[in-house]
C-alpha cells in the first residue's frame, strides 16, 4: 500500500478565450473546461488521495472574469475535498496585486479560498507538512508573468528544502521548463534539467508547464512528471489529456493517468486528389474525421475547416451543411485535420493547394 498518494493536475487555464474556435463554441469549451475541474475534485475524493497538487496556470491570465473567478474559489468547497496545494505558474503568477491570490480583493467580493487550499506564494521553496501524513510538500510560485530564467532546481535556489529533515517524504509542486522538451511555440520558463531533477532532495517532483503527458524516471521509478493540460487547450494538443494519481513509497513512485477531457484532438491526413470543388473536399475531410472519430470509440460533431481566407465551425454529423472558406483552392490536394473527438468531435482542417 502506498505511503502517500495525491491527484496532480496543471494548466487548466481557466478563462482561456479559445480563440480557434467559432465564437457560438467558446462558452461550451469553458464549461467543458470548468467540468473538467470538477471531475479532478470528485476523483479526489473517490480515490481518497491526501491532496491535490496544482502545478501552476489554474488561470489563463492575470484577469479572468468574475464568473470564472467565483468558480474556481467555490468548486473546492465540495465536501470530502482533500487539501489543495497550488503553485502559480507564468500565466497566474502570486502578487499583492492579484485579484484570485490576494486575500483582501478577494474578501471585497465576499469570497475566500477554502480553509484546505494553500497557495505557494514566493519564489522561494516552501513547505506544507499534511496532518496524518509522512509526506511534506514544497511548492514555489512565479511572481511574474514575465517568463523567468531562474533555475528552480538549481541548489542555490533550494534552500532549506535542500537541508535534512528526519523521515520526512518530500514532495515537489512547481512550475517550469525541462529542458531538451521544450514544445514548439511554448516558452522557457523556470528552466530545469534532468540532473537537477534527479539530484534534487524531492522523492517526486510534480511539474506544470508543459501540455502534453511526459515523465522523467531514475533508478526505476518515476521521479518527475507533467501531467499535461486538464484538458486540450489549442488544436494542436493531441490525445487524451486530464490527471495524473501519484502513489509514493519509500522506494518508488508510480503514476496513473485519470482522463478528464471528454474530448480528444486528432491529428489526420485525407487525400482528396481530383477534388474538383469545395464540396468534393468537404465530403473528404468530413469522412477523415469520422474514421478518426469512429477508432477513438467516439461520435464524431463538429469540425473546424478553414482556407486561406477564413474559417467556421459546423456539425460534422448527418445533417451538415457545406463549409463555405471563401475560395475554393486550385487543385485540392491535402487535408490535414485537427480536433476534439468525444460525444462532440472537433477537427480542424487545412486545405493546402498544389505546390
């Protein structure tokens, strides 16, 4: 039986505009969005973890709208949560000034943060010990929106965390970048590396930053991860996408994913050589993303379909309409499409002309 287990989940990035998508879908994408955290704090509570760990960018930005605020304060209220440990990442950092971390803007709206949820508030690792538990958690927090350099493993900037402390098991939740894994299009920030990683004084390290599933094992068992984004947030986020359960022993650390995303993206391929129009190519990525949809097990809905000129949003089902981008391209030749498969199925295809 494991010592300690937590759920961990990261860039959720409430309040995100979803700009890919048409404006009638956005609010549907948010909710989705906001299911999905509620989804995490039921599995909490369903696997009787000791905590759920944040590993930064709960928040899209600096501002997010009232909505959106009260209900991130208020779905950890739902009873049996266990605490709550969160480290603000480059897009929520910590600040005096922080509508959602400061205690006192928050009052003014008659809110407040659960008594169980702490919140990292410096860019100095700090600890939380958890009553009943061998486990203590560090956590930092960006203080800036700005992406930073400071290296977060670097035994300099450990501090106490780097000092003995009995049989404690020390556990890491923080935001950052490993690097030689930099995704295409994200940023550096907080930057790590493997051996910092694996040199460090923490039994697991819990990282946010990053969108897609990846992991870092040592002597046999897993000593970082990211869990990914909650769920995808722009198109080109693949696959399934939610939480990780951490069990921690003395001796090893194992993850288990929990699928939170009722959505998936596919990424795909469709020849339509000899399309001749625009519904010829329709029809040819509308079938491509019905395949796609029908090996994940899922309906497919909707799709995204845009050209050089403009996009839209339309079912993808039985009773679709043509998708009208403008001009049809000379010469059809490619279909590349991209989208969330579930109950409701997005894709998104690219038409390319003749080279």
């Amino acid at each position: 039986m494991a010592a300690a287990r937590f759920l961990q989940i990261s860039d959720l990035h409430l309040g995100a505009p979803f700009g890919w998508l048409a404006p009638e879908r956005r609010a549907e994408r948010r909710r989705e969005q906001q299911r999905a955290l509620e989804d995490a704090v039921a599995e909490a509570i369903h696997r009787r973890v000791e905590g759920i760990l944040i590993a930064g960018d709960l928040f899209d930005r600096e501002g997010v709208d009232a909505q959106t605020l009260a209900f991130a304060v208020h779905v950890f209220e739902a009873p049996g949560c266990p605490p709550v440990l969160i480290a603000p990442g480059n897009h929520d950092p910590w600040s005096l000034t922080s509508p959602y971390w400061n205690a006192r803007l928050l009052g003014a709206r008659g809110w407040s943060w659960p008594e169980h949820v702490h919140v990292f508030t410096s860019a100095r690792w700090s600890a939380r010990r958890l009553a009943g538990s061998p486990v203590e958690v560090w956590g930092r927090s960006f203080t800036t929106g700005i992406p930073s350099a400071e290296r977060p493993l670097d035994p300099a900037m450990l501090g106490d965390a780097s000092r003995e402390n009995g049989s404690a098991l020390r556990v890491a939740v923080f935001h950052g970048s490993r690097e030689g894994f930099l995704p295409p299009g994200q940023v550096t920030a907080g930057p790590f590396s493997d051996e910092e990683a694996r040199r460090s004084p923490f039994v697991y390290l819990a990282a946010g930053h990053y969108h897609l599933r990846s992991r870092l094992d040592h002597a046999g068992a897993v000593r970082l991860a990211y869990a990914g984004s909650a769920i995808a947030i722009a198109p080109d986020e693949l696959g399934a996408h939610g939480a990780l359960e951490v069990r921690i022993d003395r001796d090893r650390v194992e993850t288990e994913f929990v699928e939170l995303d009722r959505r998936r993206v596919h990424e795909l391929s469709v020849d339509v050589s000899g399309a001749a129009s625009e519904d010829q190519v329709d029809r040819g990525s509308r079938a491509g993303c019905r395949a796609a949809c029908a090996g994940a097990g899922r309906e497919p809905s909707s799709r995204r379909a845009s050209s050089t000129s403009a996009s839209t949003l339309e079912p993808c089902g039985p009773t679709t309409t043509s998708n009208r981008c403008g001009a049809a391209p000379a010469s059809p030749r490619r279909s590349a499409s991209h989208g969330p498969c579930s109950s409701g199925s997005r894709a998104r295809t690219t038409r390319t002309g003749a080279p």
